[in-house]
C-alpha cells in the first residue's frame, strides 16, 4: 500500500511540474531593460577543442552586451590547434583573451574554471562549453533577470541541440533536453522558486561564489553540485527560457555512455555528499536533493521493475497481488512520460510528425539506457572509493560538420 501511494504521488508530483513549466513557458516575459550593465567574464574551458572553437568563438565575436565583457578561452592542455585558433580570433577581438591554464592535479572543469575566475575580475562571469554557439542577446537576458530577482545568485538559460538532424540519438537527446533541461526546470521554479545550474549558459555573481569558495575540483557534476550550496545558502537561480544557446550533442553511442556515466558518477558523489551534510536537506534545498535521489536513483529502479512487470504480464505469468494492477502503473508511467516530451514539442514550437513518432518510442528505448547507466555509474563510482581515487575527469569528443 505504501509503495502504491509512493508511485501516484510521483507521477501526481512530476504532472504538476509538467504544467507548471508549461505555464511558466507560455506566459514568461524578459526582465526590463537595465540603467546600467555589470561587467562580465565569459568562460570557455578547453581541452583539444579544435574541430568546434571556431565556431564557438564566432559566436561570441556577435554578442551584444551593452556593459564590459571580457572572454577567455582557458585552454587546458590542449595538443591540437585550439591555441592557434583562440589566439588568432584574440589577434582580431580585443574582448576575446586566449590563457593558458597552468598543469593541475586533479583535472577537470572545475579546476580550469577556479582558473579562470583567479585571472578575472568582473562582477559576474558566465560559462560557456567550448562547442556552444549562444544567440546575441543570450548574455543580456541571463544579466537582466539576474539584477532585477531578489536574492539571485546568477541565472540559467536554454540549452538547445545543434546537430540534433544527425541521427536518432542526437533527436532523443534533443528532445530529452526539452523537457528535463527546460521544462521541468521552468516548472521547478515556477511552483518552487528553484533553478538548477546547466554546465553552460550559465551566470554567476562573483561574490557569491567566493562566499562559497569556488568550485569543488572533485565534483565531476559541477553544475549540480555548486546548484545544491547556493541553494543551501538561501540563493536563487532564476530561470530565462529565451537566453538560448546551441550545443554539440554526442553522435555516437559510445560518447554518449562515456559522458552520461560522468555526469550520472558526478551526481553520486553529490548524493554521498548530502548524506554527509544536513544542510542539504534543510529549506528548499530539500526538494533538489530529493530530486537527485528521485532521477537518478528511485526513477531508474521503477522504471526497471516497470519494465519486469510489463515482460511478465504479456508472458503470461501471475503478478503480485496489489491495490491497483501493476501492467496500469506501467501504463501510466509510459503516459507520463510521453505527455512531458509532447508537451515540451508543443510548448518549443518543434512539432513534426518525426519527433512524436520518436516521443511514443523513446521510453522503450532512450529511457531504458539509464539503466544501464546507474549500473555503470555505481561501479565506477564504487570502484575508485576502495582505490582511494578521484575519478580522472572524461571529456566529451566532439564531431566535425557543426556550423
């Protein structure tokens, strides 16, 4: 009876979000324009970037920021040409800054950003990942809804997928990324004033994140992680659904396992860390740990025991005796799911009679990956505690033929 109770009122509870974000969504205006702008430090992190910096840097060669804005590329370590790319567009650009970021130990995001801040001086600083190609007024609208949100820490934007015509699993990703990168974000906020940090496209008042003294170089989720301290701290995250930038998504099914094990890895070490901290579990930050225990573990277990009791319903074979038939939970999962990623392509203007055909199989397909994620997520993670390691920071490769 409890664990039935449990099932409704999570798909009760990710309903709501759903039409909250929605709501949210439909009715958002951008914040007013500002009597005076901040200045800002734009941070790109980069490693072997070669194939997409170009890009990346044309991109932000065309923003328009009507305060001081100063871009670094912070090359770590790169053994391609990113450094005689980035230089020669810092050669043309007095804005863009090409730096060299020192050898470090441990490796990883996190440190090359800590980096970059220490080379810095602004009032706020964005992150941008070193194959995002932000629209012109992506910045403005992250620093406008920043100044004018009480108690605003930064805010977060739209992160949409460039190559998302590749194939099939760069449209599941991209549709995936329209529901839980914005949707349920804009929903989270909307019912609960939280925002949640995305890795790019992201702005961050300087003061704050010296208060909490920078990044943690041992988070391989940086984003979630830093999200879960302000949070914790009483800041917020407001969220701008029109700051939108474009992303290179993972291509192959290779690179797409190595980096969501990273990011699924990044988040357990998140859990073990607010375990550890009771203040984790205090105020609003409460919901986004419950969440990160709620999506990365209790969403992966019911969806494996879904797909268990589905098997065993069609094979014929007798299921336990519950209140409410165990094949319509499933069926309801389904529904739930499916109607978050048909209302995330209505609500984006990105109907076609492609994409929902996609929708109605991806939790057949795209959703059941996660298993096996979790799976090689804990072993990874388990694995280098009884080393007494840190987990050696994996960077995503990058694909040619993105303009």
């Amino acid at each position: 009876m409890i664990i039935m109770a449990f099932f409704w009122i999570l798909l009760i509870f990710y309903s709501l979000v759903t039409i909250a974000g929605i709501w949210f969504r439909l009715t958002f205006k951008d914040s007013d324009e500002l009597d005076v702008y901040p200045s800002v430090a734009l941070l790109i992190p980069a490693h072997n970037e070669g194939i997409v910096i170009e890009h990346t840097l044309r991109a932000m060669a065309r923003l328009e920021y009507k305060g001081q804005l100063d871009i670094y590329v912070l090359d770590d370590n790169s053994k391609d040409d990113t450094a005689a790319i980035a230089m020669e567009f810092a050669s043309v650009f007095s804005r863009i800054h090409y730096i060299p970021v020192p050898p470090g130990s441990p490796s990883g995001k996190s440190r090359v950003l800590n980096y970059g801040l220490s080379i810095s001086n602004s009032e706020y600083f964005v992150v941008y990942d070193a194959d995002n190609e932000p629209e012109f007024d992506a910045l403005d609208k992250l620093v406008r809804a920043a100044e004018t949100t009480k108690d605003a820490a930064g805010a977060v934007g739209y992160v949409k997928t460039k190559n998302a015509e590749t194939n099939t699993l760069t449209r599941m990703i991209a549709l995936e990324f329209q529901v839980f990168q914005l949707l349920m974000q804009s929903g989270r906020w909307k019912l609960f004033k939280l925002g949640s940090l995305a890795g790019t496209n992201m702005l961050l008042r300087r003061s704050v994140l010296e208060e909490l003294g920078g990044y943690d170089v041992f988070a391989l989720a940086e984003d979630a992680e830093l999200t879960v301290r302000l949070t914790a701290k009483g800041y917020l995250l407001p969220v701008v659904p029109t700051s939108r930038t474009w992303e290179q998504e993972p291509e192959q099914m290779k690179t797409f396992i190595k980096q969501r094990t990273r990011w699924l890895t990044g988040n357990i070490y998140l859990l073990e860390k607010s375990l550890q901290d009771l203040s984790h579990w205090k105020g609003k930050t409460f919901f986004l740990s419950l969440q990160h225990v709620l999506t990365y573990l209790v969403f992966v277990v019911v969806l494996l025991f879904s797909d268990v009791f589905f098997v065993m319903s069609v094979a014929g074979y007798q299921l336990p005796n519950m209140d409410a038939p165990l094949l319509i939970l499933w069926f309801m999962s389904y529904i739930v799911y499916t109607s978050q990623l048909l209302s995330a392509l209505v609500v984006d203007r990105n109907v076609s009679l492609k994409n929902v055909l996609y929708i109605f199989i991806m939790y057949f397909t795209y959703a059941q990956l996660f298993i096996i994620l979790l799976v090689r997520s804990f072993s990874t993670y388990l694995w280098s505690r009884l080393r007494g390691k840190p987990i050696a920071w994996d960077k995503t490769k990058r694909f040619k033929g993105i303009g």
